[in-house]
C-alpha cells in the first residue's frame, strides 16, 4: 500500500477547510517563518489554484463561510484584522475588531451576523511595551463593531496531580501549593464552541497544561458557569446543546458531558479524539499515553459506559470525521483508517508523517483530506458522504467553524 501523491506546501500547515464537498481546498500554513502566513487553494486534483501570503501571529487559521469565501486572521500595525478572500484570491471585506495594543486574536467563530473572538495577550514582537493583556471573549457585528465582551480570569491554580519536591517539604512529594499563571493563552484543544445560544471559551495556563472552560450567553456574553482547572483535552459539541470536555494529563483521563449551565451530568474513565454522528452516537478514538494501558476506539454510551472496539496503536491522531453511513475515518500511526458502525477497522491508505495535523475532511465522491506537515494530502476512498451530526460533521467538519445552528441575535438585534 503505498501513499498517495501530495501537495507541498511552502511550511508548516495548520488546517485545511472548504467551502462545499465538490469546491476549492484552502489550506492555511507558514511561509517562510511562523510570523508570515500562506493561504494555499488547491483544487480537488491537487493542482495549486493560487496563494497569498499574509502577516501572521504564530498560529494561523481559516474559516470558510459556505458562500464561496473564506476568513483569516492577520495583524495589520498595532491592530487585529479579519480578512475575507474569495475563491480567486481577491479580498472582498476587511473587518477591524477594536482590540487593545498588545491583544491577539487567539481564534475566531463566524455567526450568521458577524463574529465571536477569544481574545488573548500577543506573544513575542507583536506585544510591544505595553502591559500583558488578560483574555476576554467578545461577540462583533458583521462590520466588527462590539456587542458584548466579558472578561476571563483563569484564577490562581492548583491540581491533585501536579506536585513537588522542595526543601520546605524536606524533600517530599507534595501536591504543588496554588500558583497565579504567568502566560494564559487559549487552548490547545477545541478552544471555541457554540451551539445554540451557548459560547464554550476555553483558556489554559501555557506553563502548566491546565484549563478552564467557560460557558457564556451567546445573546447577552453574561458567564454561565466555569469547569474547575484541568488538564487540557478533546472537546466537542453535544447533540442536546451542550458540550462534551475532555482532560488528560497528570493522571486525568476523562470525559464529561456538561449541560449549557455548567452542570456535568455524566462521565466517561476515556479521552481522545470525538466524533458524534447525526443517530447521536459519539465515539472516541482514545490517546492514553500510560505505557500500561491500551488505547482503544470506544462508543461512549449515554448511560457512562464504554463499548470498545479496535485497538489502536500509536497516539497522536487527527482529529476525525463521519460519513452518512457511520463510518469513522482518523489519521494515526501513519495510517488512514476508517472503523465503522459495527466497530470494525479498515486500513484506508499509509500515510507517514509527523507535526501538527489539521482535522479529516471527508469531500465529495468519498475523496479525504487533511494536512501533515507541510503536506496537503487527498485520498480516493469509498466512503459515503459527510454526515450531518454536530460534531465534527456540518459547520465544523469542512467550513471549519465550531458552530451549531443559533438563532441567538444579541438583545439589541432583535
């Protein structure tokens, strides 16, 4: 079984999106350094259509809108923009969000009138001498003017798994006493979700890994409730509006079904990538990295048990997609596999690389694609369509943005 051709892209790619199965690919990468963003259309043989490069922050993103144009973010002097590109390459809008000197754009969601940002302190020569920023999340019209924003404090931290040795301990292992975060940056993992009137904001402390996730009214930007810090993990939106956290790290490995009001209403001894198809079943494909234990892809079933299927070797995985007949397809191990409905793993195509990943989409005629490194892959499979579920199908699967259906227009839209 030998990979399939490839298209190089000029560094490090970070996601992939596009605007319809059978449309354009957009790939967001490096250019020459992590501070020059690449925007890459690649049509769906593999031919490169055009490429344009940007100022970048370190992390860049894009986001389709499903009307044949695509969203990054970019700096631009003392200010963070929001640039809207077409399927020729050509800007057609250009939103300035009011920011203050030294703030970031850690990520972004498009609604259906304007914008939710998560904002944090820019890193590096983009902060300049100013004070370091707290983070905030905020909700913009279509033009970038500000309906609401409400500041985030992680807090002063502590976790049961995070400890150490010092001589006032007489050198005894000793659970770490409660520290103030240097660095709060949004998280590694699914940072932003919205489903409903709901917005899932979660920020971790860069030093340690741990998180929070804060759940706030997408109408009104009022806080709801906050998960107690935790080990950073896989998130995902949940089918009856709410959301799905993971944590795993400092002997965490677990996943939580939490209600739009903070309450967690079941748990699951499992983490790993999510998946939920439109009948509502999530599955996980597990990433325990205790050498002792197996990771397995499991169902999570309603009542806070496990069905396991096959077992998984390697660890760092993709995260993944769903057809229409329930069919799981991830990347992991150098492998595109595919599980489906009756738990059974199929080997799709070898695949070897390293680096970030960006998440699996499944296109039209069953072509995949994703991102490994600097390589922008697209393989012939027999899958079926895309499903419809909300995790990671819909929005969040090809358009790459974490929003489920909201009919939530703040107070004074309505």
């Amino acid at each position: 079984m030998s990979a399939p051709p490839h298209v190089a892209l000029p560094g490090q790619a970070w996601n992939v999106v596009a605007d319809d199965p059978t449309g354009l690919l957009f790939a967001v990468s490096y250019g020459s350094n992590p501070l020059e963003t690449v925007l890459t259309a690649v049509d769906q043989r593999g031919h490169i259509e055009w490429q344009r490069s940007f100022p970048g922050t370190g992390r860049p993103w894009a986001l389709a809108t499903g009307r044949g144009t695509v969203w990054v973010s970019r700096p631009e002097a003392a200010w963070r923009v929001l640039e809207e590109v077409d399927a020729n390459g050509r800007t057609v809008n250009s939103v300035v969000p009011p920011s203050q000197p030294g703030e970031d754009i850690g990520t972004f969601a498009l609604l259906p009138d304007g914008f939710c940002i998560l904002w944090t302190a820019a890193r590096g020569p983009l902060r300049g001498d100013g004070p370091r920023r707290e983070p905030r999340v905020s909700r913009h019209r279509a033009d970038g003017s500000p309906l609401w924003s409400t500041p985030i404090r992680l807090g002063d931290l502590s976790y049961s798994g995070i400890v150490e040795m010092s001589e006032d301990s007489g050198w005894q292992v000793r659970q770490k006493p409660r520290w103030t975060p240097r660095e709060v940056t949004v998280a590694y993992h699914e940072p932003l979700m919205i489903s409903g009137g709901s917005v899932a904001a979660s920020f971790e402390d860069r030093g340690s890994g741990l998180a929070r996730t804060f759940l706030l009214d997408l109408r009104t930007g009022k806080l709801s409730a906050a998960t107690p810090p935790a080990p950073d993990g896989h998130k995902a939106i949940d089918q009856d509006g709410g959301f799905l956290i993971g944590a795993q790290g400092y002997g965490a490995f677990e996943t939580a079904r939490i209600t739009p009001d903070g309450r967690r209403v079941a748990d699951w001894p499992s983490h790993g990538v999510l998946t939920m198809g439109a009948s509502g079943v999530v599955s996980i494909i597990e990433m325990t990295n205790d050498m002792s234990a197996r990771s397995t892809f499991r169902r999570l079933e309603r009542d806070g048990t496990l069905t396991s299927g096959p077992d998984l070797p390697g660890y760092y995985t993709a995260p993944a997609a769903v057809d229409q007949e329930g069919t799981t397809v991830y990347w992991r191990n150098g492998q595109l596999t595919a599980v489906d409905a009756d738990l059974n793993a199929h080997r799709v195509a070898e695949l070897p690389g390293t680096g970030v990943t960006s998440r699996v989409l499944i296109l039209g005629n069953g072509m995949v694609s994703l991102t490994l490194g600097n390589a922008l892959h697209l393989v012939p499979t027999p899958l079926a369509p895309l499903a419809t579920g909300p995790w990671p199908c819909a929005d969040h699967n090809l358009q790459g943005n974490p929003v489920a259906q909201t009919d939530q227009p703040p107070d004074e839209l309505r």
